[in-house]
C-alpha cells in the first residue's frame, strides 16, 4: 500500500517576474485557483503541501532588491488593472490555507522564484532567499520543511539543510524520456511512476514528482475530449491505482494558475474526486511531502 501526495506552485506574480508584461489574466486566475483549490480540499478532506513563493507571505516590503534579475523595488511594479498588492502579495491567501480544517503543509517556493541555476544564483543569493523565506514564513506562525525548486531547477541543495528545510521535490523519474514519448504515442496513455523517496547526501528527502497535471500534451489532447477520456485524468487514476496496490508514492502537481477554464477545472475534481473514493474504500494514504520526509527518515534511522 503506497500513499498520494500532491504538492502545488504557487508564485502569483512571481511565476512571470522575468517577462516584460507580466500576465494578468494568468496571476488572477493564480487568485482564483488558490481558493478554488483549498475549498476543494476542504469538501473531499484532502491534504497538501502549498509551496508558496516566500515574498507572499510578507504584508508590506521596503526591500530594495538590489541584484535581483527583476530590476530594483520589483515588487512594487503594476499592471493596468492589478495594484502591486494583488501581484506580488497574498498573506490572506495564505492564512486562508491555514485556517482549512484540512491539515496542510506550507512549504516553500523559494522568496522571489529566481531558479537556482540562474546566471545570478550564487550561493549567496541562494543563502538570501531561503534565509528570507524562513523569516517570512516564521512572522506567519509557520515552520517551513518541503522546498519545491523555481522552475524545477535543482541546486545548491546544501543550502536547503542549512536551513532547517527536511525535504524538497525531485525531478520526476519519467520526465520527457525518450521511451516515454514513444510509448506515450503508441499505446495512448503510459502509467506515471510510483516513487521512491530517498535520503540525500544531506540528509534531506527528496520526494521525487510523478506527475505534472498541466504538461503541454494533456493540455492538447483534452482540449478536444470529453473529462471523461482527458489523458491526464486517466494517467492520474491510473497512478492512483498503482498507490492502492504497491508500495510507493504518487506525487502529482501543479500551480493553481495552471486552472483556467473550466475543462481545467473540470480535472482537478475528477481527480480529486477520485482520488477521495479510492481512499474510501482501500487503506490509502495521502500525504504531505514533510509527512513522507518524517516517515521515510524514521525508517532509515531504525534500520
Ligand atoms: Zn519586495
Ligand atoms: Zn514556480
């Protein structure tokens, strides 16, 4: 018996701080998502783990942000119809998270969601913004453990243990192999992989991902079908499945700004719903990716 974990992205305004327009419609429907997300959570008793980018956690800024890629004060940047506040803040959001009567994990998206190999990424920058977002996250009440890399670059890993984090979200074993694409093609919809967390060099446990709910081929391919025969809601119940019978974990996410019509939405409910049924009727687990980390740490430090 495996268990599911589903972790989410989410940035706001910080996922697009690198373009020259940042996307409206895109940071709202981040806004939107988030609660959409939690009330889901909330009606099929589903737990989380919320990789929040560490600026939004914060109610003001007086930061400077100098060396940011983003240019001085980026925080305090606008669009046409969104003030700086609904862009690169979202304390409610998260209280919001908080207050659930599921039990989440908040973890960490990085501060500012510069990726860890950018050109500007040095250690130091690395030290700054996992440091910051500690700090955020304790004027909120909140212990960060899970780290899920920007843009799902890893690096500077080290860093991560320094920091008190316990545990981050690896690059998935299936990710765009060759093989992948070829079965993909030929017979319709592969299984995603069950995963198989493992202690680092640093001690840290990374909780590799199985599956991304938004990859560009299911965008597609549904676009065109009914929920009913979307392939990622297939390979989705399928990896449920395989949690149900085998030992491992299925590890599905996404960013809440990935939900945007209602093919989008209509989705995340036939997964989540299913995802409730199954666990109904079978001993499934679900779990955060700190919860996995505990476990899988306690195991190794009684063998
Ligand atoms: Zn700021
Ligand atoms: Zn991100």
């Amino acid at each position: 018996m495996g268990s599911v974990v589903i972790s989410l992205d989410a940035e706001l305004g910080w996922g697009f701080h690198d373009r020259p327009e940042l996307p409206e419609h895109h940071i709202e429907s981040g806004r939107r998502a988030w609660t959409y997300l939690r009330e889901s959570f909330d009606r099929l008793d589903i737990k989380a783990t919320w990789a929040i980018t560490g600026h939004l956690f914060l109610e003001s800024c007086r930061s400077s942000h100098r060396g940011h890629p983003a240019g001085r004060r980026c925080c305090t940047r606008e669009t046409a119809s969104l003030t700086p506040e609904r862009i690169w803040f979202a304390r409610d959001r998260i209280e919001a998270v908080r207050a659930s009567a599921v039990d989440h994990e908040i973890g960490s998206h990085g501060f500012t969601h510069v990726h860890f190999r950018h050109e500007k990424m040095s250690e130091e920058f690395a030290a700054r913004e996992l440091e910051a977002s500690v700090e955020a996250a304790a004027d909120c009440g909140i212990e960060l453990s899970s780290f899920v890399f920007p843009v799902n670059r890893i690096d500077h890993t080290e860093l991560l243990a320094e920091h008190g984090f316990t545990c981050y979200r690896g690059a998935s074993p299936a990710k765009s192999g060759r093989l992948a694409k070829l079965a993909s093609a030929t017979i319709g919809t592969p299984a995603p992989p069950l995963v198989e967390p493992r202690v680092d060099e640093y001690g840290l446990v990374d909780v590799p991902a199985s599956l991304f709910l938004f990859n560009f081929e299911g965008v597609a391919r549904s676009a065109v079908t009914s929920v009913g025969r979307d392939p990622v809601v297939k390979q989705a119940t399928r990896g449920i499945d395989n949690a149900v019978e085998n030992d491992g974990v299925f590890h599905m996410w996404c960013h809440p700004h990935n939900l945007r019509t209602d093919r989008d939405f209509e989705r995340i409910d036939a997964i989540l719903e299913y995802l409730h049924r199954r666990r109904l009727e079978s001993d499934l687990r679900v779990e955060t990716m700190a919860e996995v980390a505990e476990r899988v740490r306690s195991r190794r430090a009684r063998i």
